[in-house]
C-alpha cells in the first residue's frame, strides 16, 4: 500500500489531508509518512529473516530524529560518515554495536568520538586511514574494529555523481590492492580486522553489480581465510533504486538481495547492509504551493515556493521528481515548468510537465524523502522548511521552519 493516496479526489499521506497540512504548517513543507518508513525497512528484515544481518540505514539520506528515530524502534542500526550524524544516531538512543562508520575523510575528532562511543565497524577507505586509526586507538588504549572498504571495480550503470565502485572513483581501498592492506592491518597493534565492505553507488535498479561486487569480495574473504584472516562480517553497502517515474525500471528488494542469499548460504559471515533511498526516498514527499503562473511564448512558467534551496537534485542531477496536484483540477492541461524562486536559471523542480494550474494549487514533488532536505540550504537566504512526520491521522511538526533571522544569527557587523 502506497502511503501517499488520493482519497475523495484530495492528496493524503496515510489520513491525513496534504490540504490541512499545508494550511496547518505552510509551504513549502516536506511530508514524511511513518508507515512507507517502517514497511520500506521490514522488506528488508523480511527477506533476510533467519540469517544473521544487521539493516544499518545511510543517515545521509535523511538525518530528522524522528526519521531516525522510527528506523530504530523498528530495529534499524546506521551508517554514518560524521561526527555529526553519529551525535544524531546517539540522540534517539542508538545502539553503538549497531553503527557502522564510512567516508574517505575521517577526522581523528570523529575516530575518537567513535571509539569512546564502542561502535560495531569502521569502514576504512585507505592505507593512511588504516595507520591514523591505529595511532588514535593506540592514544586512547582501545582497539579500532575494522573492516576495509574494497573497491570492486565494477560499472554500477548510475549517473557519474553517484556512481563510487569504480576505478576512477575516490572510494574505498583498491581491489588489488586490498589483500595487501588487509596483511598491513593484521600487524597492527591497535585495530582488529572484523570485516570486509563495499558500496558501489546509490540509484542502482539493476541487481547485476551487486552480485558481481559480492562474488569479487567473497573471492578476497577466502583468500584472506587461507592466510589465517578469518572475517566476521560483509558489508555490501547500500546502493538499491527506487521508482522516480512509472517507466523506471523496479527492482524488488528480493530480487536484490537473492544473489546475497544464495551465496552466504553455510558461511559464518554476518551481513550488514546499509541502505538510504530505498528506506526513506518514497516516504516523503515536497509539498509546495504555486505563487505565480507566467505562461510565455516559449514556455510557460509555474513559479512555486520551493526551489532548489530546498530540493536540488534537479538541478545538481537533472533528476526527475513526479509532481502531481494536490486537488486534481478539470480543465485541459498546459505545458509548464515548474520553478522556483531562486535566481538561477538552474532553479527548476520539473521540466515540461502537463498539468492544469492556477495560481494558488498545491502541489506534492513525490520520492523527495531521500536526499532532500538533508542537501537543502539557505541560499538566497531562504529559511528551510518544515518538516512533518504523519503516522496515521496524527501529524507532527519534526522540524519547524528556520526563521531568517536564525540564518544570519551567528555573523556579525565589523566593530
Ligand atoms: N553507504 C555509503 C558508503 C554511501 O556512500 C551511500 C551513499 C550509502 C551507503 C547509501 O546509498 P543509497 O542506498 O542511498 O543509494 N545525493 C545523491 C545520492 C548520494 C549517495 C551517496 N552515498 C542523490 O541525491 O541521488
């Protein structure tokens, strides 16, 4: 069951009224539904009942607390890559043997943070990462868990911005190159080798790469088991696609993780995932309301209170986000482009889509839970929206809206 449904011809997420809320909390407005959270997250746990797996959600995607803190109730742990979303995941009562810690540029603040606070793994991405976590572990008489994040090499067919298992790419410890480090680590002091990790990049929709970067990092965990290093864990990072569009190829979380399944079968491996948009990109939605229509002699302008401030996947991308009307209208539709306020040429939400506007109409830009407000700013020194979680007919305010003043609060004047 999808949770955002029209229901008596109005836009609702689970039962309550996108109408009411934008009249309730204003626009724009991102608008969370806390059962496409949960059962986004129990397909997970459902296909890998009976194995030993840990779901660590990518809190990138969308750190709000509640956001976080539905995931953990529901049995989720987290992968972090600062200092700051571990603050975040230890704020809703986090688990620390449920956090795993990525990034190719740990600081050795967040090592410590991380160490002090007993996390379950520290992704490690390079040599000269390996040999700093050592020392700050050796500096506080603790011993750094690890595992090495190993770049397979493979073509993950995603944009460019979002494609990491690669050659080319910054990430991770280069597959040739891993069996040597993994030895490296095996005579350090301070570090004890627990596991080994890969993410290949993020909007994947075919299975395929995940099943050739896992046979690739099955290889090395036999090859590190015949030297004497003997793993606990594979990672397989996170990475699974959702539907942005009707056409979008699917791929069913099943579909996904059967390569995974069928290969772990009788090894005492523990797997540990660590999804994003698969968990939160459909449970959110941007709500917006139309200020101003410019039809034109080329194009016609819908101009909308959100802009790229707030949803910049578009813009950074070229990403499609579906948009539909709130309360759909009669009437014949128009061409328009949906855009916002800020002054770019690049602020647009939607290219050419057909819809019957007036100036006043809400509307929802859908699968904007994942990387949305957590990539928003306050360009053109816009306050960023709120954000409201629904759960059934209750609505709650999880973020209020930024007032300016709060946005130039921290400068100051000359003397
Ligand atoms: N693990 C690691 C190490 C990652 O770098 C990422 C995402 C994930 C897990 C989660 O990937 P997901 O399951 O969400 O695909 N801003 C871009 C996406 C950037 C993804 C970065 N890494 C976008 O809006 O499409």
């Amino acid at each position: 069951m999808s949770s955002f449904v029209t229901h008596a011809g109005v836009l609702h997420a689970e039962s309550v009224s996108l109408t009411v809320l934008a009249e309730q909390f204003g626009t724009p407005c991102w608008v969370y539904s806390r059962h496409a959270l949960e059962s986004a997250l129990d397909e997970f746990h459902d296909e890998l009942r009976g194995l030993d797996a840990l779901v660590c959600y990518a809190v990138k995607a969308n750190s709000n607390l509640a956001v976080l803190d539905v995931l953990a109730r529901r049995g989720a742990g987290f992968d972090i890559v600062s200092a700051g979303e571990l603050k975040r995941v230890l704020a809703v009562g986090a688990e620390p043997q449920r956090i795993v810690f990525s990034g190719v540029g740990k600081t050795s603040a967040e090592m410590e943070l991380a160490l002090t606070t007993g996390i379950l793994c520290f992704n490690v991405e390079s040599a000269a990462e390996l040999v700093r976590l050592n020392a700050v572990a050796a500096r506080l008489g603790k011993t750094a868990p690890i595992s090495l994040r190993v770049n397979p090499d493979v073509d993950a067919g995603t944009h460019p911005y979002i494609s990491t298992g690669l050659k080319e790419n910054k990430f991770g410890v280069a597959y040739d190159e891993a069996l040597a480090l993994y030895r490296q680590a095996a005579t350090l002091g301070n570090v004890e080798i627990t596991g080994i990790d890969c993410h290949i990049g993020s909007q994947l929709l075919d299975p395929a790469p995940f099943a050739e970067a896992l046979d690739k990092l099955l290889l090395l965990v036999d090859q590190l088991a015949a030297e004497g290093i003997v793993l606990q864990h594979i990672d397989l990072g996170g990475g699974l696609g959702i539907r942005y569009r009707d056409d979008d190829a699917q791929t069913t979380v099943k579909a996904y993780l059967q390569p995974l399944l069928a290969r772990i079968k009788g090894r005492a491996l523990r797997v540990l995932l660590e999804p994003g948009r698969r968990l939160v990109g459909n449970a959110g939605v941007l709500l917006t309301r139309v200020e101003y229509l410019k039809p034109g002699e080329v194009k016609n302008f819908a101009i909308v209170d959100a802009a790229m401030n707030d949803l910049s996947r578009p813009a950074l991308y070229g990403s499609w986000h579906e948009i539909v009307p709130v309360v759909a209208r009669p009437g014949a539709t128009s061409t328009w482009e949906i855009v916002g306020p800020v002054c770019e040429s690049g602020d647009f939400l939607g290219h050419g889509r057909a819809l019957t506007l007036a100036g006043g109409d809400l509307l929802a830009i859908l699968s904007a839970g994942a990387y949305g407000m957590v990539m928003s700013s306050n360009y053109n020194t816009r306050p960023r929206a709120a954000e409201v979680m629904v759960d059934g007919e209750q609505a709650h305010l999880v973020r209020r809206r930024e007032t300016a003043e709060e946005l130039y609060a921290l400068e100051q004047r000359l003397p």
